[in-house]
C-alpha cells in the first residue's frame, strides 16, 4: 500500500523535505545571528562599564558618613571585585591642543559626558585598563600596567572613549597635551593628557579621568555615587538584590542591563525583526505546504476515491499519509541541519568580523540545546497542522460519487 502512495503522492515528500528544509535552515541562521549579537553586546558592556551603581535618590553629596557608609557595604560583600566613588557630570567644552604634533582648538559643541572615578585602588570600578593605549613619546604604546599607574599616580591623565576620539580631526594617535575651557567663557578649566582610548560602544563622548581632575573641570565637589564590579557576571541580578537590602533605602542600585543606551535599544529592535520573520517565516511555509498537500489531493482525487471504493479504510489512508508527511519533516529538519552545521564556520567567521568591528570579543560555543528546542518546537507545530489539515482534507474534500 505504501508503495502505491508513494507512486500517487511522489512530489509532494520531495516537496515537503525541501520547503521544510529551507524553512529550518532560515530559522537556524536568524538563531544564530541572534545569539551572536546579544553575546557580543553583553560581552561588550560587561567588559567597558561598571556592573552595579548605587546612586542616592535625593541627588549627589558632601557627606562624608554617608559615603563612607556606602562604600562599607560594598568593601564588605565577598561578591563584589572593585568599587570606586564616583562623580558625573556633561558640559560643553573648548579642547586646544597644546603638544607637538597637534595644532587647533576643538569645539565640542555637544555635551561631553565627564565621569571622575576614584583610581587609588586597581582593578578598577571602570576597567579602565582594557582600553588601548596611545602612542608615547618612545614611539611605544604603554603596557596594561603602566596604564593603570599612570593613572593611579599621575594627575592629569585621562581616557576617552571612541566617540570622543573620533571628534579629533585628525584623530590623535599619540599621547598628547589639552587644554580644557569653558566654552562660553575661554576660562581654562585643567590641562588634560589623553593617554587611551576605550571602546564601550556608547555614541556619546565621553571622559574618564581621576575624581580630583573631574571635580575641577565639572567645578562641583559632591560625589553622586559608587561604581563596582561584580566577580561573578552571571549572577549579577542575585549580587544587585543582596546589595539594595543591606543599602539606606534613599540608596538606589542599576545594573548596566538597566541602561537605555542606543546599542541596547538597537538590539530590542533586532530582536522584534527577529520575531517578526520567524512567525512570517513559519506563517508562508505551513500556507504553502498546506496548498502543496491540498494540490496534490485534488490532482489524485479519482486514484484516492478507487482506493477507498476498493476496501482502504480512510483512517488506514489518513496514518500512512500522516507516516509520509512526518518522515518528510525530519528529512527537512536533517537536511537544514546538515547545511547549517557545514557551513557554520563561515558563517561565525562572518558574523563575528562584524561583531567585532564595534567590540572586541572572541567567538562563543554554540548552544546546540536552544538550536534543539527550537527546532523541535517548529517540528511539532509543523506536524500538528500538516495533520490536521490532512483530516480536514479526508473528511470533507474526498467524494466517492
């Protein structure tokens, strides 16, 4: 009887194996470029900015009890890896350059986000010490630890990030003296010594100096809170919870995941994409295989109605057609799955060039149980509505008049 089907219905498994196929393959690679940009976001702010900040409500402060209170609960938790004080503030400024090589006065009309932090303990709150280093005048870049001294040491030392080096034209690649003023005013604030740059992925300028140097140019001596990182990431939530407990309820803890910065709101919009052409994806191919199916009963109608005139049960018909249909799916599903799985290391190589062109990250294991749960979840609708649709068919298109 199966091989009487077969001659009967011959296209429509070889249409299902590729339709299903194709269907699966698409929804793999989306997983794929889905979980390779979260990772690389994640990856990116966890390693260029502060895990936790505790901020009090009522706004920044002189208080020296309060901070010290603040700074005791962090010093005693065995969770947290640094901590820092910190203070925060944006204000336009004029840049003149003042050393060789460097000619001009830089105008940033735009706000410069200036964040001072206190750098008397390494590692650092902001791990300052994964930025890439400029020039020196030896015609070297400095290590990682002579970054991080100069930084604890030095008095005029500052990193920016990428969107601040980026305003420099030409962009400094060397080590170089700044003078920092008011805008409306020319009043010189400080002179500055630009010695790194970190790639956090934010698309505002901004700087990163000692909490002294900040006060002085932000011309403000309150501290607004404290920066800390965590030693464990991956319970972070947990660490968050523990600290908001322990903390003066006009004491409020963020995380980083909190932010409302443009690469994560970027990546909520992926993420709808994302949603929107699987179900359009899974939407087109159950429609289409529905009419493949619904075609083929139609063209084979006379040959179905022999059969059952001839003593074939339609409950008989309906599993040895369901039998095809199944065995059809898994071929699609080990079809999709060899082609993605060949072509995965391109794909990644790929993928990751353009992830770490924003963020220098390294590429991540592939979670083969999620790839499983999603190909199994779209097996099984798949399945529940190709059989409905055949039991639909039997029963209400097959006529044996």
């Amino acid at each position: 009887m199966y091989s009487v089907l077969f001659k009967l219905f011959h296209r429509t498994p070889i249409f299902q194996v590729l339709l299903s196929g194709i269907s699966f393959l698409v929804l793999m690679v989306l997983i794929a470029i889905r979980l390779l940009y979260s990772y690389g976001i994640s990856a990116s702010f966890s390693n260029s900015t502060p895990h936790l900040t505790a901020e009090w409500i009522a706004g920044e402060t002189s208080d020296y009890s309060k901070q010290s209170e603040l700074q005791s609960v962090f010093s005693n938790s065995q969770e947290i890896e640094s901590y820092s004080l910190f203070t925060q503030g944006t204000r336009p400024i004029l840049i003149e350059a003042l050393g060789v090589g460097m000619v001009g006065t830089y105008r940033f009309e735009a706000p410069v986000e200036i964040t001072g932090i206190d750098l008397s303990r390494h590692p650092f709150a902001i791990p300052l010490d994964l930025a890439t280093s400029l020039i020196n005048e030896h015609e070297n870049a400095i290590t990682e630890r002579e970054l991080a001294a100069q930084l604890m040491i030095g008095r005029n030392e500052v990193v920016v990030n990428r969107a601040m080096i980026n305003l420099f034209a030409p962009s400094p690649g060397k080590i170089n003296r700044f003078l920092v003023q008011d805008i409306e005013t020319g009043t010189p604030l400080s002179e500055i010594k630009i010695v790194a740059v970190l790639n956090d992925m934010i698309d505002a300028p901004r700087m990163f100096l000692s909490l002294p140097l900040a006060q002085k140019i932000l011309q403000k001596q309150a501290i607004q809170g404290l920066h800390a990182r965590v030693k464990n990431f991956d319970r972070l939530q947990i660490i968050r919870d523990s600290i908001s407990k322990k903390l003066d309820p006009g004491v409020r803890v963020s995380s980083w995941v909190d932010g409302q910065n443009r690469q994560q709101k970027l990546f909520s919009v992926f993420d709808s994409i994302f949603w929107i052409i699987a179900v359009a994806i899974l939407t087109l191919s159950v429609i289409t295989g529905m009419l493949g199916i619904y075609r083929a009963f139609m063209t084979k109608r006379g040959s179905i109605a022999i059969l059952l005139l001839l003593g074939v049960s339609k409950r008989t018909f309906y599993w040895m057609l369901a039998s095809i249909t199944e065995i059809s799916l898994l071929g699609g599903v080990g079809l999709a799955s060899l082609l993605f799985f060949s072509g995965y290391e391109t794909l990644n190589e790929q993928l990751l060039l353009s992830v770490q062109a924003m963020s220098p990250v390294e590429s991540p294991e592939l979670p083969l149980q999620l790839f499983f749960y999603w190909n199994g979840g779209m097996f099984i609708l798949y399945s529940v509505l190709s059989l409905i649709f055949l039991k639909v068919i039997l029963n209400t298109r097959i006529s044996l008049s």
